[in-house]
C-alpha cells in the first residue's frame, strides 16, 4: 500500500513545482545578500505546506484564478523570516541537517533578511487588493512575535499549564496555517461558512502539526529530521509530553526533572532520564491523543465541502501530520 | 530671537502631546515584555519627527478626521522597529545615551519585539482601510532593510561613490518620511498634485535629515546628542563627507585615509587626523551645502499651498533639520 506520503505527493506535486517556481520568481529581482540568504533559508528542504495549503484551500473554495501560487509564496516567505529570526532567537545551529543562517552570514544579514522577507511577504499580499486579507497578515505576524516573546519568556519554567502551552502554539504556529487557509478562502470569494471551515481546519491542523514537531523532538534522529534530539529540552523549552508528566509525578520525581530542565548543559543520559519520566506519567501518550484529536477536528471542518480530490488531499494532509511522528 | 526649536514646539506641541499618547495607547494592551522593551526605546528621548510630519502633512491637505495622532504611531513604530534590529546589526552600545536594549534585554526579546512593532504597525494601518497605505508602508519596510542590507554589503568599502550612498540612505531614511508625508496626504484625501508635493517634501527632508545625521557623526559631541563620536567611521560606514574627501585626495592622502577605514580599532587619534582630512578636502562643507539643496527642495515642494501656520511649521521643520548640525 502505497504511503501518505507518496498519495499526497501524486495529487499535488504539479502545484508544488509552480509554488517552487513562485518562490523563486518572487525573491528573484532583489540584492544578491538578500536573495542568497534568503534562498539558503527557502531551498533548503522545506515541505511548502503553507503555501500548498492555501492553494487547496483556494481551490476547496471554487478559485478559478491564476494568482494562487503567486500568492502561496507569502506564507512560506512569512514562515522562512520566522525561521531566520528563531534561529537568533534559540542560538540554534542546525536546522534541517544543515548549518544555520546565523552562523554562517552572522546575526545582523539574518535580522536583515528576516525583516526583507517579513515586508516583502506584506509588500505581495497588497497585489491582492484586499483589507481583509492584510490584516489577517498583519494580525497574524503580531501573533507569531508575542507566541515567541511568550515562549522566551516561559522558558525554563516547571510551572506552566497546559493552556500556557496552547496558547503558545496557538500563536506560534497555528496562526499562521490558520491564515493561510482562510486567505486562500478568501481569495476565492468563499461564503462565510466556508470561511470559517478553512479557518478552523487551519487552526486545527496548525495545532496538531505543533504538537507532533514537539512529541518529534523527543523521538527523532539527527539523521532523519535534521534536527538535534532533544533540543527543546536543551533550551529549556517545556512541551506538552513533559508538561502534561510534570503535572502528573510524584513530589519526588518530579523534583528530580525539575532538575533537568534547569540544567543549562543537559547530558545525553539526563535526556534520557527525562525520557523514561515522560514515558512513565503517560506523557508522550497523552500528546498523541491530543495530536490526534486536533488532526479530526480538522477533518471534520472539512464535511461541508462535497466529495473530491482535494477535500480527499486535504484530509490526507492532515492524516500525515500524525504519520510523521509515528 | 526665539530658537527654530522652540518656534517649532510652539507651534505643535498640543500634537506632540497627543502623538505621546497615541504612541502609549496603541502599545499598552500587549504583552508585558513587548511594552517593556517596546517602551524603552520608544520613549527614551525621540524627537517624534515622523508622526508629527505625517499629522502636519494631513493637515496641509485639509485633513478634518480625528484618526490622524492614532495612525501617525505607525510611523514611530516602524522607525522604533528598525532602531532595535540595527542596533544588534552595528553592535552599538549607547544610543541618545542610553544603553542599547539589546544589551539589556538581549538579542532574542529585541529581534522579537521589532518584530512585533512593525507588525503592529501594518496592523495599526489596517484599521485605515486603504490598500494604497498599506502598500506603501510594506514597500517602505521592504525598502528600508534593503537599505540596511546594502550599508551592510558597503562596509570598509572605499570605492563607493556618492551615487551609492544616496541609493542607501534613500532606503534606510528618506524612504519612510516620504512615506509618513504622503500617508498624510492620502489620508486627507488631497489631489494627485497635493499627494505628490508631500512625499517630495518627504522625500527631500529625509535626505537632507540623513546627511545632516551624517555630519553630526563627526562633529558633535557624546554629551549633546547622545552618540559617541565618529561611530560611523568606527563601524567602517562611509558617509557623504568622507566619501567626497577620498574622491578629491592625492594618491598618498587617499591611502592613509583607507588605511584609517580599514583598521577596524580606530583611535582617537586616527578620528582627528580623518577629520583633518576631510577638512582639507572640502568634505564638510560639501555635505553642508547638499543637505542645504535638499532643505530647499524640500521648502520648494510646499509652494503649492497657501500659506498657513501649518505651511510654516512644515518649513520651519526643514530648516531645522540644518540647524541641528550648525
């Protein structure tokens, strides 16, 4: 039986070689530093799902145009500054299996860059002609900072919630797949409750796809995701599995983890301490069924549209959300 | 004779009064570290020239809303945004004689908190309802990193010519007082003629503005403006007087000026023999007499209006832009 992957990739793939060439086309007329460490960030293996979203759910929605894929290109140029700037942020070396920006044009080219590609994505979305849809950027990019700043400021605190963490993500990441649902709604003169299905898938999906990257950091390979194991528990960062068995030890063991989080130069063996901890409060588990139910909330939003290929890519996309983690 | 400053204050110091609240209003619901970075240096001494020419320039073209203090915050913001990232880009440590906040907050809340300033600001616009703003303001934001960008690229270089610095400092300054200039007049709903008049006097103020700043790198002094002495020189930044001295130097002069722009340690010494230099070969008064024809050209562009207080303030604004390096 052929993968989510692979099915996925058959009913999309011509529009993900346009939303390649949109990208491209879209950075191409501007100065050699910009394009340089911008394309090192853009081509360097993302997985285009928020520009590939919005075109589905352009397309879900009836569009007939031939702007979509040009605009697709804001959401990953939106996602791309992100990425420059978190990178600053976390003092992260590795993304993707490879170095990152900062380390190799210095912090001030990938500020710089980050604020090109912010104001370019902006700058591209006015073609659009719309208010609405510019604030929902503007609106959305606000978000994306104070989710940041909210989680600079969490960090290495044993005490935040569930919903602290919700919220984050909310922000963070939701946000802006939310965003680009809605806008490829929009785009195509959706009605009010189609609107609204976007949206919410959006916001769903968004949700779920955090909350697997963060079960994934705990669970992945250097080799196979690019990133290092562990990373958010190096930096301090408190996702939902170990949230979720901080909530749940015993005075004892939870002091001990406690412990690690605060261990600013966390050891291979303590991550696995750390591991094991999760994994006996149920913690891992708990954020699988959490994932899980985001990924059918999603799906649901989707039962207003007819039967057809895309609604079909759709909800396979949200399937894969949870394939990645398996 | 009263001072231009005073005469200036006099005149707007009721709208300086509500561009203070406006700038404060517009921040205060956000996140506690947001306001606190965003306030300090949103309020450590700027003079507020860009929401104030975007309230003046409203005005002139017959502005009757009561949006105008609200919306001008977006200028201030912008240009709050752009102080906190290129403060981590040059690496300063003083600005208008505070510390940096990047060395009191670090460089992750402050590449963070510029970037939530500049998406409140298209947000704030937004709420004008105005694609046209809108568009402006994310190619101004677009324009200005790659202003950035470029002074970056420029670094130590002694081979750029005059025509350079003027495409850098057209991105990274007179851009975004154009753009509060015309933003004025569009929200005024003036002429064509009326809307292209202020964005020249934007445009042409903003040069002048720079060239001036530029001036003042090399003859203030710390105490008054806040700056050390000579920091453009010290980051390897050629500006307009330098540029001209090179350009008019005997071979021999011309090597040891370079030899000084390379050496990444300037001295006290080496800053006085530059001055020398530049003095010498007419830098200074150059750069004087280019700031004074964009002053003009900038007064030029008001003639299209009658006269008025607000013609007369917007005039008196120009010429200040001169005395403060006299």
């Amino acid at each position: 039986m052929k993968g989510l992957r692979d099915r996925i990739i058959e009913s999309v793939g011509e529009d993900l070689l346009q939303i390649e060439k949109a990208l491209l086309d879209n950075l191409n007329p501007y100065l050699p530093l910009v394009s340089h460490v911008g394309r090192y960030i853009l081509f360097s293996g993302g997985k285009r799902i928020r520009p590939l979203l919005m075109v589905l759910s352009a397309r879900i929605c009836g569009y007939s145009g031939n702007q979509d894929k040009r605009f697709s290109a804001i959401f990953e140029y939106i996602h791309a500054a992100t990425l420059l700037h978190d990178d600053i942020v976390d003092g992260a070396e590795i993304r993707r299996g490879n170095p990152v920006s900062h380390s190799i044009w210095g912090n001030p080219a990938t500020v710089l860059v980050g604020d090109f590609l912010l104001s370019r994505s902006i700058s591209l979305a006015t073609e659009a002609g719309s208010v609405k849809i510019l604030k929902i950027l503007a609106d959305t990019t606000a978000q994306m900072s104070e989710g940041e700043i909210e989680q600079l400021l969490n960090r290495d605190n044993p005490d935040i919630s569930e919903l602290d963490y919700m919220e984050v993500i909310k922000r963070k990441t939701a946000c802006l797949i939310q965003a680009a649902c809605h806008v490829g709604a929009i785009l195509a003169e959706a009605t009010q409750e189609q609107e609204k299905a976007m949206a919410d898938y959006g916001y769903n999906l968004g949700i779920a796809f955090q909350i697997a990257d963060d079960l994934l950091d705990y669970v992945a390979s250097t080799d196979v995701f690019g990133k290092s194991t562990g990373k958010d528990l190096k930096e301090g960062k408190l996702t939902l599995p170990l949230i979720h068995a901080l909530g749940n030890a015993t005075a004892e063991d939870r002091e001990r983890m406690i412990a690690i989080v605060k261990d600013s130069d966390t050891t291979v063996r303590e991550f696995e301490e750390m591991v094991n901890f999760i994994e006996k409060y149920g913690g891992f588990s708990y954020a699988k069924d959490r994932a899980r139910h985001f990924v059918s909330e999603a799906k649901k939003s989707l039962s207003i549209f007819k039967p057809s290929n895309t609604r079909e890519t759709l909800s396979l996309l949200a399937d894969y959300v949870l394939e990645r983690e398996l």
